[in-house]
C-alpha cells in the first residue's frame, strides 16, 4: 500500500465514518446499544454486541487488478470502482450487513463452542467451521430475501472475497479451482495422520466453495473426498435455507458425524488458512471473542431465496441495478466531501472592525476569529478529565434527561428521507424505509455560547479549572443534544487586536471537543467588544428563541493596548450587556474569586445584573450547569 493510500484509509477512518457506520450498525440491528469498531488486519467479526469491521479487508481498496476482475464479474460500470473511497464504502457496508444480520439471526455464543460432541480442539475448530459455512450462508440468504437494497453489498462482498489477493494464501479463487496448491496423489505421505488433515481441509475447502460461491462453477471434488461431500452436501444445502438456528445447528451435526473420522487428535494441527479465506473471517462463530460480548438468541426466518441462486439451485438472471449504483456513489461521495473536510481541516480566521461591534472607543481594534482545526493530539488528555469526572458527568446528564425528556424526539417512520434507516421497512415498494426525528416542545428552545476569559491573570488553577469545566459541560449538552458553542477569548498585550477562538461551535463535529484543551491563560481581556461579538455570533448562527451567553472572568476588563482600564472599561462593558439583553440574549455571569473572597464578585456586579459567586473551583462545572437546568425549567 502506497503513501496516498496509508493517508486515504486514516482519512476515511475518522470517528466521522466510524459514527455513520455505527448508526446503521444500530439501526439494522435493532439495538440502540451495538458498538461499531474500525481495525486493520483482522477481518469482520461480531460477538453479539460489538461488531468489528475492516475497510482494508485484503487490500482490496488499492487492488486494481482484483477490482477489474470484480467489476467484470458484475457486470458494474467503471465509475463505480474507479474511486478507492467507494470501494473503502462497500467492502466496509457488507462487512456491516453481514455481521449486523448474524446479531439478528445467529445464536450467540455459538452452539458448536460448547457442544459436547466436541472433545477435543481439533473437533471443536471443525464443527465451528462447518457450523461458520452453514451460517453465512444462511445470513447472505436471509439478507437477499427479506432486505430490499442489500443484495448488492452482500454480492460485491463475496465476490471482492472471491478475487482479493491473500499474500499468505492466493486468491479465494485459486483456492477454489485448486490451483494453488498442487494436488498430491492417494497415498503420497507415509503418515496417515498428514493424510487425513489433507483430506479434511480439502473438504472443508470445498463445502465452503459450494455453499458461499455458488456462483462459480466448481471442478468434480477429489476422489479422496468425493464420498464425504456426496453424504453431507444436503446437510449442508438444507441447513442454508433452514429458518432456525437450532434447525441449521443440527444440520451442522450431521454433516460433522460424517466426517468425524477424518478429525486427527490434538497432537496434530489443523491449518484450516484456505478454509477461513473462503469465510473471510471466522471469529464470529468461534465463541468468546470479546469482553462484554452478548448472549443472543437468534430470530426465525424464512428465507426464500440464495445469493447468486433461486431456491432451487438455478443461477438468478437479472439487470444491473444501474439507478441504485448510480444512488449509491451520490451518497458515497457526499459524505466523501464532509468527512473530507472535518478530517483535514485547517484553522481560518475572519477579521472584524472593532467599531462596527462596539461602540466608539474600539474604533482602530480589530476582532480576529479563529477557527482551529481539530487538534486529535489532545484527545487521549481529553479522556482522561473524562474518566476522572465520569461520575459527575453522568449525574448531570441523568438530571438533565429528566428535564428535557418531554422534548426527547419522536420517531417518525414511511419518510422517503430522513436521519436513519428503519430496517424492518426496507421492503417497502414506494421506498419510505427512512424514519426522521421530530422534536417536542415543552422545554424552551435553548442555545448557549460559554464565553471563557483567556486573560493571564486566569494562570494556574482557573485555567485547568476553566478546561475541566468546558469538557463536563460539553459531555452533558452533547449528550441532550442542546446547541452550544464554547469560546475563549483575549485581547492582545501590545496591539489592537481582541482573539475569540472558537473552540466547540454550534452543530459542532463531534472531535472538535479535543480543542478544549487549548485553553490558556495570556495577554489582557477587552469584554466590551468581546460580548457584542459572543451576540451577534449567537444572532448569525441559531435560530433558537432562547439565547443566552454564560460568562467565565477572574476580573474586570483592561486592555494595556490603550489604555482601556477602568473605570472607562467597566461602563463600557455594562453598556454592551444592557444593549445585548435588550435584543433578547440573556447575560449570565460567574465571577471566579479565590476561597473565602469576593473580590471579582464585587467588581463585577458593576455590570452584569445577573452575577453568580464561585469560591471553589471544585464546584465550578456544577454551578454552570446548575444554571443551564434553570434555563430549561
């Protein structure tokens, strides 16, 4: 894999895809508590809650020789798999819909990890991989027939299978036609036990060719193996298209005591390698593949049609779906350019007249709005303030659940667009299988811009105080969905500029958060043109009929540029918040004095009307959001 394609996977693996694929992980699966997990190397597999998936499944994204050969065998249009990006989207999508219908219909933990028919390692690795052919198949079947618009995914997913390049194993197709390892004649090993391993995973090979790519035209088995196949392919066909997993489980015996005799004892080692490249994978089946895997029971269903084939056996005929291609890149590429953009995204500026925001003593200064690029070195330390106030954070977003539950979305279902799939509608002819989210209104319609000072004399404790509090108010707004913005602000020592950086902005991708731990502590404070920027932020941004700017100071403002002291910047400052309350954007401050003062209290009370002490720094994340719970009552 070349440099540009190293950059293009870390680019389509940010947390923005992850969400996206999680969501409809969510969705299909029909459980809200399902994890989605991006990794390397390790193929697609799902222990009843996680599912893990891997974009660079074999390389294929950047395997122009595999991805010709896919194209021509589906007959797909060259624009479909010209673009890496939409080969990363499929492979990752079927990996998704495969494991996302085993939550649905397999058993979890598999029946063939504690069947104690399997005594030994050897007997329960084959009985998992007979069980593991069975299943897939199966779940490819029941997605084919029950889910409109998923039999192009499973398709592309085991045909890319079928012609991806394994630098350990060939191509699945190899393994298939028999070309990649020279056949040896009956009898050519001295030891018996090299033998039976030999027959056994020729067998295995080819019941998992049979069932998984039937598709493709199979040479007559070995005559070694011939009779095993011949008294086990029903076991296996029947237990494909078998509703339950108990019925499909005991297909699975079946075939298993017939090729029982071909198991060696422990002593000998299984290399089934090729059998788990036709799978594609096989911890799924394999029982215990995570902490805090799920016990499952899989769902009943009918199931009235194969992958590739008819009930009945008969290769399906039909066009290329050209419109849901041609859908499907749309999709693909709009999300390409906003993934794109948050992932790559550099800091911007955009700079005001001080005099068109104030009033007339900040003609000559200048606003400089920042927006910083998402700084992903900061989130391990992000995580950690996480943990050590997960305790908090969760309180609080368990109270401010109870307060905006009447405003909880309800979900509307039959809409020909909206957030989500439902996955139960998929089936629809008319095609309304999106559900949107419709708001309540009995909480006020709420949006709140934190306004930090970034002054120096906010060194120290304030600072990591300051940052500590932005990141628990950020976790319990985010996690009730109510629109904030967090921004730190200071005017420059020696020259006439006022910084606002914007840390967390309204609608804010979710890594922006990692920004708040930029805050610091430099430089003077100009709070008379800081707020009237906060409000016409506020005005330009939302819509929403209650806004409010929350206040963060250690002290009056100064600004040593020229001279903007007090008394001249105090009334300065009380004139810009009566003017902003008057447009309707409520004014809440809190003044950080040290245990026992009240010092900045006193000075501030000079201008803010609505004015709260915090003496302990501690409290300083319980006292915002104490007065946010009041805003929602």
């Amino acid at each position: 894999m070349d440099e540009r394609n190293e950059k293009l996977l870390r680019v389509f693996q940010s947390s923005e895809q992850r969400e996206l694929e999680e969501n409809f992980a969510r969705t299909l699966a029909e459980d809200e508590t399902v994890r989605l997990f991006f990794v390397n190397g390790e193929g697609a597999w799902t222990d009843g809650r996680n599912v893990v998936v891997d974009p660079a499944h074999n390389g294929i994204f950047c395997d122009r020789h595999a991805l010709d050969k896919i194209q021509d065998f589906l007959g797909w249009p060259p624009v479909v798999l010209v673009d890496a990006w939409n080969v990363l989207r499929l492979i990752t999508r079927s990996q998704t819909i495969h494991e996302c219908l085993h939550l649905l219909y397999t058993d979890f933990p598999p029946a063939a990890s504690c069947d104690p028919a399997c005594d030994t390692r050897n007997k329960r690795k084959v009985m998992s991989l007979i069980a593991n052919i069975i299943e897939d198949a199966y779940i490819e079947n029941v997605g084919c027939s029950c889910y409109d618009r998923m039999e192009l995914y499973l398709k592309f997913g085991r045909v890319a299978d079928l012609f991806a390049t394994n630098p350990g194993h060939g191509t699945a197709e190899q393994v298939l036609m028999g070309t990649r390892v020279a056949q040896q004649a009956p009898g050519a090993e001295a030891d018996k036990g090299q033998t039976m391993i030999r027959q056994l995973t020729e067998y295995l090979d080819y019941m998992a060719g049979l069932l998984l790519y039937p598709m493709v035209k199979l040479p007559q088995p070995q005559a070694e193996i011939a009779p095993y196949v011949e008294k086990t392919q029903a076991f296996f066909l029947d237990g494909s298209m078998a509703a339950a997993p108990a019925e499909r489980y005991a297909q699975a015996s079946a075939a298993f005591r017939v090729i029982e005799p071909l198991i060696p004892p422990d002593a000998q080692a299984l290399d089934t390698g090729e059998t788990e490249l036709l799978l594609g994978g096989a911890r799924t089946h394999q029982g215990g593949a995570s902490i805090g895997g799920n016990a499952r029971k899989g769902k009943t269903q009918a199931v009235a049609l194969r992958l590739f084939l008819d009930a009945s056996g008969r290769k399906r005929e039909g066009e290329v779906p050209i419109g849901q291609l041609m859908q499907m890149l749309e999709t693909f590429a709009q999300e390409k350019e906003l993934t794109v953009k948050f992932v790559t995204s550099v800091a911007r500026t955009v700079s005001l007249r001080g005099d068109e925001l104030g009033s007339a003593v900040h003609r000559g200064i200048r606003v400089v709005e920042h927006h910083p690029g998402i700084d992903q070195s900061r989130k391990r330390a992000y995580y950690n303030i996480c943990r050590k106030y997960y305790t908090s954070i969760r309180s609080y977003a368990g109270r401010f659940a109870q307060l905006v539950q009447a405003h909880a979305p309800e979900r509307e279902e039959r809409q020909r667009f909206g957030k989500g799939i439902a996955s139960r509608m998929l089936g629809d002819p008319k095609r309304r299988f999106w559900y949107r989210l419709s708001e309540g209104t009995a909480v006020p319609d709420l949006a709140i811009l934190l306004l930090i000072d970034g002054s120096g004399s906010m060194d120290g404790e304030r600072c990591r105080a300051a940052r500590e509090s932005a990141v628990i108010l950020h976790e319990v707004l985010a996690s009730q969905g109510i629109p904030h913005a967090i921004v730190e602000h200071r005017a420059k020592f020696d020259r006439p500029e006022v910084d606002v950086s914007i840390l967390v902005d309204f609608d804010a991708h979710d890594d922006e958060k990692y920004n708040l731990l930029r805050i610091r502590a430099d430089d003077n404070t100009r709070d008379g043109l800081a707020l009237p920027w906060a409000a016409r932020y506020l005005e330009q941004q939302t819509t929403n009929e209650h806004r409010v700017i929350l206040v963060l100071s250690d002290g009056l403002p100064e600004h040593m540029y020229d001279r903007y002291l007090p008394p001249v910047s105090t009334k300065d400052t009380e004139n810009a918040v009566r003017k902003i309350r008057k447009r309707g954007i409520g004014v809440i401050a809190v003044s950080l004095d040290a245990p026992g003062a009240f010092d900045c209290y006193d000075s501030l009370s000079e201008i803010y009307p609505n004015l709260i002490a915090c003496n302990d720094l501690r409290q300083l994340a319980g006292q915002l959001l104490r007065v946010i719970a009041k805003l929602l009552v």
